[in-house]
C-alpha cells in the first residue's frame, strides 16, 4: 500500500539547507563587493605589466628627477631634468602594512591584439599578447592580465611579511619563471625604500667623462 512521505521531514529537509545557503551567501557576496571597490584616494597606486616572462611593477610617487647610467641627471631637449612619478622594480614589491594597495593590471604598455596574423608574425608584431593571471594567494584572490585590457584588484597586507605569488595561466615555455614576490614592511621602511630608488646609482654601470672604466664598466 502506498503512502504519503513524512511532511515535517520533507519540509524539513528544504529548508535547513535554504537557511545553511542563506547563510554562506551573505558573506560571500559582502566580500565580493568588497574586493571590487577601489582603493580609495589614501591607497598606493601600482600598474603592474606581465612581460614575457616576468612581471614589471611601478609604484606612483612624487615627481623625483630621473638620472643617466653614469650617475648625471637626464636631461630633455630644452637641457631641463627629466622627471618619473613612478619607481620600477622587476619582480619584487614593497608594500606598507595596513594599507589599501590597488592593482592595474595590464599584459603590455602599448601592444594591441593583432588579428590576421600567423603565430610567428604575432610574436614579431606583438610580443605582449599573452594572457597571464596574477595571484599572491596569501594577500587574496587572482586576477588574469589581458591584452587590450585593464584589470582593478585591491590587496592590504595586515602584518610584516614575505608573500610570493605565481602566474596560474599557461603562458609559454618560461611560464614556470613568472613568479612574484611582495615584501610588506612597516610605512618608515616602505618610505626609505622608495627614497632609495629615486637615488642616483650607487655603482655606475659605464664610466664617466675621462675616467678609465672598471672590469665591470667594461
């Protein structure tokens, strides 16, 4: 003889896992709204290009005169200093802790996707279309860096720390080389770090005017 199934359980057992779903999406979807907002006007700019194959950062700062591989101030046209309002660093970062770091991501500087093209005509034309994905997995999610595109992610590191990071897309035989690593520090040595960078070089790499270059100069 057939017979009805157990209301109170059937009902039961729809809605104890409507509330548990209920549950995880309020936090999820909170979180995601966070991630995506901008970082703000008191956060740290940092355009990021994945290259093949590694990954080229530049931190927005003041405007600080840039100088020649001799150590002399380079100059325009006009015989004024040339100024920079980023520092470039290959690979490594350094972030001050307990601050809103917002990330752009790029593929290239001014390569654009090349339709038409063989495989090789593409690599001639235009190296940097390659789709990375950027990913420091202790400072929060991953992002891909497309060419012809601009990616947004914000990062804030809570405490002191070496946080490394590796390209998760495939992209190319040296792939395995597009690791990154990002160097939180107290704000009074990110300071003394930029300050550092802006500094003309410590060892020359070519000799100046009527010196005799070294070993290395050479």
């Amino acid at each position: 003889k057939q017979i009805h199934g157990n209301k109170v359980l059937e009902i039961g057992w729809t809605i104890l896992p409507l509330i548990i779903l209920i549950g995880v999406a309020v936090p999820t979807v909170k979180t995601i709204f966070d991630l995506a907002k901008p970082g703000g006007p008191n956060s740290i700019q940092v355009e990021v290009i994945g290259k093949q194959w590694w990954w080229q950062f530049g931190v927005e700062t003041s405007e600080y005169p840039i100088y020649n591989a001799d150590g002399t101030p380079k100059l325009d046209a006009d015989n004024n200093p040339v100024m920079a309002n980023q520092v470039v660093t290959a690979n490594e970062l350094v972030i001050p802790i307990k601050t809103r770091i917002e990330f752009s991501l790029k593929a290239c500087t001014t390569d654009k996707p090349v339709a038409d093209k063989t495989t090789e005509e593409l690599k001639l034309s235009n190296p940097c279309n390659v789709i990375h994905s950027f990913w420091i997995p202790s400072l929060g999610g991953k992002k891909d860096v497309v060419p012809g595109r601009v990616n947004k992610m914000v990062l804030e590191a809570d405490k002191p720390g070496l946080y490394t990071g590796q390209c998760t897309e495939y992209c190319g035989l040296s792939h395995s080389v597009m690791r990154m690593q990002i160097r939180a520090v107290t704000q009074e040595d990110y300071d003394a770090w930029i300050a550092n960078l802006q500094k003309p070089p410590v060892a020359l790499s070519v000799a100046k005017a009527g010196e005799t270059p070294t070993k290395a100069q050479n």
